[in-house]
C-alpha cells in the first residue's frame, strides 16, 4: 500500500492477476523486505512476510476396516513433515469409495477440515501406479488405494510413494 519494494517468490507457477510495480519477482525472499510467498512448502512464518498456500496437495489414504484416526493422522503428518509441505496446502483426502464410511479415515479427515473424495475401484485400477499390491487387488478390487487414489485426479503427479503403517497406508 506504502508503494515501498516488497518481493514475490513463488515455488511453481500459479495464475495471478498483474502486480504493482514494487511488487518484484525474486527467486527467494530477501532478508528484511517485506515478501509475498507462494507455496506449498512447510516454511517458517516471518515477521515481514504473507505466505499464501495453494490448495495444491491431495493426500491418498488407505485403510484396514477400524483404522484409527490417531493413526492416519500420525501417518499423515509424518508424511507430510518428511516431504517438507503445509497441511495447509492439501485440497483433500482421497480414497477407494468402500472406504467412505470408514470411521477413522473421515475423523482424520475432518480433524483437519478435509473433504473426503472417493473414487471406485474400477477407476482406481486404471491408474498406474509404482507400488501395486496384488494383496489390495484381492481385498478392493484393485492394485492400489492411497497412490491410485492420489493420482486419480487430471494433471496430478505423485511426491511420495505411499508409506504403510498397522493399519493405514
């Protein structure tokens, strides 16, 4: 508002409508001038500094019958911390859609404010994936729940292959 030099620094390209002109584009944020920052990555919070995160994440999650929240969440964060993103930047929970009434995958979900999206397992099977588990094709009806299910989405790409826990993957 002052007009005073203020840097903008974006991690991907997103669509944005045109900037003033003390608003300049830099590679990274610039010690002690106000800054704008795009991203979906888990990066501190500054005194001089708006960080905007895009709904960009899809998590996909799979689960035993009675998976506990504590425990797909546990999964969830520990993912999400080891890949350096936000929580703040997934759009939503993605899953086989036998698994829409599972207990713990909503409560996971809804914890953090997520919408659940399902899909069915036919179109989960049509979705290669790097991790196929011919023991889920037996129980689903197709090889892959939580990457499918990441992947399932157009113009989606896979920053994690999936991670297991008892009871959750």
């Amino acid at each position: 508002l002052s007009g005073d030099r203020v840097t903008f620094t974006a991690d991907a390209q997103w669509p944005l409508p045109a900037m003033p002109r003390c608003v300049v584009p830099t590679p990274t944020p610039e010690p002690g001038v106000p800054a704008i920052v795009v991203t979906d990555r888990d990066i501190p919070m500054t005194e001089r500094a708006a960080i905007y995160r895009p709904l960009s994440l899809i998590v996909g999650v799979g689960s035993s019958r009675g998976a506990p929240a504590a425990e797909i969440t546990s999964l969830i964060d520990g993912t999400l911390a080891e890949l350096g993103v936000s929580a703040r930047s997934v759009r939503h929970m993605a899953t086989a859609d036998v698994k829409a009434d599972e207990q713990g995958l909503q409560q996971a979900a809804a914890g953090r404010g997520w919408p659940v999206v399902t899909y069915p397992a036919a179109r989960l099977a049509a979705v290669r994936v790097p991790n196929p588990s011919e023991v889920v094709r037996r129980a689903v009806g197709t090889h892959s729940v939580a990457e499918a299910a990441a992947l399932a989405g157009p113009g989606t790409t896979l920053i994690a292959a999936k991670r297991a826990s008892a009871h959750a993957t």
